[in-house]
C-alpha cells in the first residue's frame, strides 16, 4: 500500500501563486507515474498534469503555459507550482500515484482563488 499525501493548497489572489506537494510512501518512487488532477464543485474529476517516470510531462490546455509539474524522486514528492491563477482554478487537486495495477489516491487539498 502507498499513501499519497498532498499539501500546500490554501486561498490565493487572482494572478497570484501557490505551489502543491504530493508526498508518497513508495519506496521505489521513481517507478511510480505522478498526475495531479482537481475537482470543481458540481464538475467531474479533470486531469491537470502528468509526469512519467521519464519523458516529457504534459498539461491540461487550461494550464498549459501557468502550471508546472516536476518530481524529486530522492524526496519521494512531486510538485505543482500553480501561476496565474484565476477563479477557474478553484477545486479541489487530488494527487495520482500509478504503476501498472497500482493506482493510489491522496486524499486531496483545496484551493480557492478569489479576491
């Protein structure tokens, strides 16, 4: 069993930032395909961002260009550095660990962004 745990999210201004953290359990992190996803309230659960275990990360088109994803495998956590923010980006981001079979959740934290 690998226990994801996301934190960083909180309340931000329009145009401001805030960057998440998913730290998993997995001893073996590296092995392990990171996704952060959100969900807005009434709206179904959305990719934001995926890092492979190599290769090139990709985007949803909403935060091409504002979000980056980038992994530390030696501290067994991934980021989500969130730019431009805008009230669209309200939701809740859940971290995705996979491997194969395995498919683990984070619980999810929220981020609000409003004036």
């Amino acid at each position: 069993q690998v226990r994801v745990v996301e934190s960083g999210g909180g309340l931000a201004q329009p145009g401001g930032s805030l960057r998440l953290s998913c730290a998993a359990s997995a001893t073996i992190f590296s092995t392990f395909a990171m996704s952060w996803y959100r969900q807005a309230p009434g709206k179904q659960r959305e990719l934001v961002a995926h890092i492979p275990t190599g290769g090139r990360a990709n985007y949803a088109d909403s935060v091409k260009g504002r979000f980056t994803i980038s992994r530390d495998n030696g501290q067994n956590t991934v980021y989500l550095q969130m730019n431009s923010l805008s009230p669209e980006d309200t939701a809740v981001y859940y971290c995705y660990a996979t491997r194969g079979a395995y498919r683990y959740w984070g619980q999810g934290t929220q981020v609000t962004v409003s004036s």
